[in-house]
C-alpha cells in the first residue's frame, strides 16, 4: 500500500511531537512493507531522503507562526493542486492530514478515489479544526484516551475516532542493574523539552532547591520550526539561560538529534516533564521509560497513564517545588527507585514502530473513500 503524511513542518530531527510521531509511525510502514511517504513544505533540508517530498508552492519562514501559512495560503489553490498531484503521481491509496492546519486538514485536497484519515495531537477546537471534521476523513485518529475525553468535553464526537499511540523510533537497552544504582547515587538529572513556555522549564529553575540536589543538572532546550509569536523560543532559551548562570551545577544544551535522546535519558538518574499544560502524550517521557529511567512530573494529560508506577506525579497546584521534593524523594528510596525502574520498560513494550503502524493499518482499513 502506498500511503502518505502530509506535515508541512516536518524536518529530519525536527524537536517536535508531531514530527517524530509521523516519522517513527512512517518507520513502521516500510517495516512491515508498504510505502510511506511525507509531503512538507519547502525549503528542502539536508537529510530529507527520497520519501520526504517537498512542495515547490509553498516554502515556510523558520520558525513559521500559523498566522504565517494562514497567509501564505489566502490562494490554496496552487498548493492544493500540487498535493492532489503528488498523490496521484504516486498511487497513494490513503492519505493523512497530520495537523488540522500544519497537516493541511482543513483544506483537505484529496484525489477522487483516495482515503483519508487525519490525525489530532492537540486539544484544538477552533475553526481549522472543525473545517478539517467537515471535510468527513475516513478516520479520526488521537494519541491517548485522554484526548477522546477532552475533545468529548467539548462538544465534540468522538465516538467513531480512534487512538493511535506514538511509536519509540530509536531505542536503546537499559543499564544494568549495577549501572542504574550508580545513576541514583550519582547521576545527573536529564530534562528534553522544546523551547516554550508551557514546557515549565524557567518556573522549574525559579524553583531549584538552594543547595542543588547533589548533582548535575543537564536540561536540553530545543527550538522547532514553528513557534506561537515572534521570538518566543529565543525568549525561553534565553530565560532560562539567565536562571542557570545562576543556580550550581545547571547546565541548559542545545538540542539533540532524534537518535540521541534515548541514549541522553539512559545516562540519567531521573527525569523531569513539568509542562504546565497536559501532556497529550508524552514522548520523552516514553523514551525515559524505554530505559529504565523514572519519570517525574505533573499529573496533567496522559503523563499518568503512561508512566503509571514508573513514575511519580505531583498535583500542578503544589508547584514545581513538589517536583524537586519528589525527585530527591525517590533518589533516597532505593527500593522504590529500582521498582520504577524496571516497570518502565514494561510500561512502553508496545510501542514499536511496526506495532503501532500495524494498529494504524487496522484502524484506517475501514476508511471510506
């Protein structure tokens, strides 16, 4: 089957959700023998590779606002009419609007003959979303039950949509036990998180216990190619920056490719996803967990179902100063700290590339034309 995302942000190491979840999930695809293709926007990057196809009608600013496409798209027609064309050129038999707006779901031009789906990773309820819903995809898919519930708190139907976990695409094994008892006495604490506010990092720092925790504290920010105003990622970078000069044994580093998260957080003893604004899913949080690596945070979105005992939430109404007692916490209790360890493994299992894209096969099989 020949099947195709379209994600007009989508890059090779791009630090955001749905980019890795379209490329990991695409991943799986090719494993289990079909064609996956990603059609983004221009200009072309280094590393694209001959599945990432790019539209010559429409290049994005870097970082782009969605005021931007809503811009660059007052004519659709040109870009509609490219993507109807690299859809037919290739034979494509499902199509997926990754995004109601950065996936094109709303405009959604399809060929005659040729399946949808669209693909919901954040809580949006606004007009690109319902103009996306009106265009009647074939499948709704989200990421987690939590999504059903907050879109069904809205108002919106849900009960035909599906959910469709996101793929780990680069995994590495766990230390030993040995190496992970070194880590809790020793080890650094690892945060990833992408360079905006609601990510919790600067109130994490502003919150920093005065002595430190015994030990290093390494917080990888990383800027996308998106943003929700102008300059707003220099803005945190550059916050957090400032807090970190100030506070001992904080270091803030630049961004990572893909594959070397999961190496980052199995070299960790903890760490920490303090976004203040629910977890839809919670990637690296689910990378941590592929390496045994205990995940503490706020009990928002999905973030508890997923770590479940490998992990410890805290109530967001107790600040980010609980999250750093709960740490030095956990670190304390070796029993508890190697309990968690060893479920997190567990707890993402599933969650292989051809797995999932097997569940999404499943799930889009129906889908009208």
């Amino acid at each position: 089957m020949n099947i195709a995302f379209v994600l007009l942000t989508h890059n090779h190491d791009e630090p955001a959700g749905i980019e890795r979840s379209v490329a990991a999930l695409a991943t799986g695809l090719r494993e289990l023998g079909h064609r996956a293709l990603i059609i983004a926007a221009g200009p072309a990057r280094t590393g694209d590779g001959p599945d990432l196809l790019r539209l010559t009608t429409l290049t994005l600013p870097r970082p782009a606002l969605e005021e931007d496409l809503t811009a660059l798209l007052t004519d659709p027609a040109p870009v509609e009419a490219e993507v109807r064309a690299i859809l037919t050129h290739h034979k494509v038999d499902l199509v997926c609007w990754a995004d109601a707006m950065w996936g094109l779901g709303y405009l959604a031009p399809t060929p005659a003959g040729t399946r949808t789906a669209l693909m919901v990773h954040v809580p949006r309820t606004d007009a690109p979303l319902h103009r996306s819903l009106d265009h009647r995809p074939g499948r709704v898919l989200t990421v987690s039950a939590f999504m059903l519930e907050e879109f069904a708190r809205r108002g919106i139907d849900t009960e035909a949509w599906a959910t469709l976990p996101n793929a780990l695409m680069h995994t590495v094994a766990p230390p030993s036990p040995d190496e992970r008892e070194a880590l809790r006495e020793r080890g650094p604490v690892r945060i990833v998180a992408r360079a905006e506010p609601q990510k919790g990092i600067a109130e994490l720092l502003q919150a920093y216990p005065a002595g430190g925790v015994g030990r290093p504290l390494q917080i990888v920010l990383a800027q996308a190619g998106f943003e929700y105003w102008p300059g707003m990622q220099n803005e945190v970078v550059a916050k957090c920056r400032a807090l970190a000069a100030n506070l001992p044994d904080v270091e803030i580093l630049e961004a990572l490719p893909w594959q070397d998260v999961p190496v980052f957080l199995r070299d960790a003893a903890t760490t920490v996803v303090c976004s203040t604004e629910p977890e839809t899913f919670g990637n690296v949080a689910a990378e941590a967990l592929s390496v045994g690596t205990p995940v503490i945070g706020y009990g928002l979105g999905h973030l508890p179902e997923l770590t479940g005992a490998a992990g410890r939430m805290t109530d967001p109404a107790d600040g980010p100063g609980r999250l750093w007692q709960t740490l030095t916490g956990l670190l304390d209790d070796r029993d508890a700290y190697h309990a968690a360890s060893r479920e997190g493994p567990r707890r993402v299992a599933a969650h292989t590339p051809a797995a999932v894209a097997a569940a999404f096969l499943h799930a889009t099989a129906d889908a009208p034309r």
